[in-house]
C-alpha cells in the first residue's frame, strides 16, 4: 500500500518537472520580443492616462505608435514638444500644429438664463440631458452640472460661481474629454491664440432665444454691419466668428447687446481699442 503511494507521488513530482520544463521550453520558443523603444517611448509620455488618444493609456499609445498604428502626435496630453520627441524616436517627419484648448460657448449664467424648475436627479450633465433636459429653459445651453469637470484628468476646468465651467487655458492639453463628455457640444477646441468667441450655440430665433436667455445671441447682426474687417457673420440665427480674419478689435463685443461675445485684447494693442471692448 505504501509502496504504490510513494509510486504515485513519484510519478506525479516527475510529472509536474516535466510540465514546468516544457513550459519554460514554450515560453522561450514562442515568447514575442517587445521592441525596446515601446518602453522608451512610454517613459517619454506624460503618464496621464487620459484615453484622449484612443488607446488603453500611455503604454497602450506607445505600443501603437511602435507598430505604426497610432501618429507620433496622437499624444493630446503631451502637445508638440512629447510629439517632437516621440517623432524623433521612431524616425518619422511630424507636423506641429498650432496648440488647441477647450472653450465653453455658452453664457448661460445662472443670473441670464431661465430655469423651468429644479433637477433633482443624477448630477451628470449626460444623465440630465437624457432624462429631463435638466432645469435650464434654453435646451442648448450649459447643464451645469459639472459632468467636464469630472472627467478632466489635469485640473483644467472648475465650475464657476455663476453656474458656468472655467477653463484654465494653462492647464489644458486639448485632449478633447469634455468636449466628448458635454451632451449639448457647447465646450469645443480653439486656438490657443483666438481671443474672440460668440458664447452661444443656440441656432433658435432672437425672440425665442431671449424668453429662455438674456445672454444668448439674438442674430441682431449688429455685429456683423460693426465688423471693418468681414470677420463675423450671421447664419442660421447664429453669430460665427472667422478666426482667420478677425483682428480682435473688440468692436463688435463692444456693441453686442446681449454681450454675448467676448473678445479678450492684448496690453499691446492700441488702448483705444482696448476701451471699445471693455
């Protein structure tokens, strides 16, 4: 009895030896060598994690950019100088673009725009959006609820006092979170350099657009006769501002009548034009 015991175990321990070496064996014959630069060119990367690229975090990019599927600017949260340095790394021409950061196109404050009543339900601008339009009487204007915020992984964006997010143009990387996160598509990627907006998505007629909201644009077209240089026009009730020929001025912000754009002018600029926008 004891014998065909001590058989058994003997037979199971060689057998056990048996499977580990051939383990070992198939580790070694079928083991796919990862190229040195994925790591290298992960320890490059900011280590945000954010997902703004497409891939499961930064390691998941840099295996992707390694195998040619992912550009060497897919990096968001890098910008142009992660992009520079991860093109020089694979060996591959980059064009830098000009730097994005979100914009909240909405002037919607609490003291501006209408509410219909209160929500009461999930604090999530998409969960609002899906279920009652939350409370606000304008149903394309800024929830709220601070569902950007949220997801932003840098810090770039705050909820303001008036009811509104701030984003901090310093801290944002233009990864594009909020802008997929924000159900109405108020919050989109500028220029870093533009400094003129029209804060307003609303395409519904002036007089619909000031029962809901007296910060909205009412497509006066004040505006666009104020304009010397054709660089803001009206269409489908909504004013649109061309970045390419606006000089930021200040003038057409100066005569809206809602003050629904906002026009930001450098200290460098002619301080009567500063005057007119402010």
């Amino acid at each position: 009895m004891l014998s065909s015991i001590v058989a058994a175990a003997l037979s199971m321990g060689i057998l056990a030896v048996l499977f580990a070496l051939l383990l070992v064996w198939a580790s070694r014959r079928f083991a796919v060598k990862e190229d040195p630069r994925v790591e290298m060119l992960a320890n490059m990367l900011p280590q945000a994690n954010c997902g703004a690229c497409g891939f499961s975090g930064c390691s998941g990019f840099a295996r992707a950019a390694v195998e040619g599927k992912a550009p060497a600017d897919g990096c968001k949260a890098g910008g142009p100088t992660v992009a520079t340095r991860v093109a020089q790394l694979l060996g591959v021409p980059v064009t830098a673009g000009n730097r994005q950061v979100a914009h909240v196109f909405c002037n919607g404050t609490l003291a501006l725009a209408k509410r219909t009543g209160e929500y009461r339900g999930l604090q999530d601008c998409r969960a609002a959006q899906l279920v009652s339009g939350g409370g606000k009487a304008c149903t394309y204007g800024c929830l709220g609820l601070g569902t950007c915020v949220t997801v932003c992984p840098f810090g770039a964006l705050t909820m303001g006092p008036d009811g509104l997010p701030i984003v901090d143009k310093e801290k944002c990387t233009g990864c594009g979170l909020c802008v997929q996160a924000c159900p109405r598509g108020v919050i989109q990627l500028v220029d870093y350099n533009q400094r003129t907006f029209v804060n307003c998505v609303s395409p519904a007629p002036g007089k619909l657009v000031r029962q809901v909201c007296q910060g909205g644009c009412i497509s006066c077209s004040i505006c666009e006769r104020t304009c010397e240089h054709d660089a803001i026009h009206v269409t489908d009730n909504l004013a649109a501002v061309d970045p390419a020929l606006c000089v930021n001025c200040g003038k057409c912000a100066a005569k809206c009548p809602t003050q629904v754009i906002e026009c930001h002018v450098l200290e460098s600029e002619e301080p009567a034009t500063a005057a007119a926008a402010s």
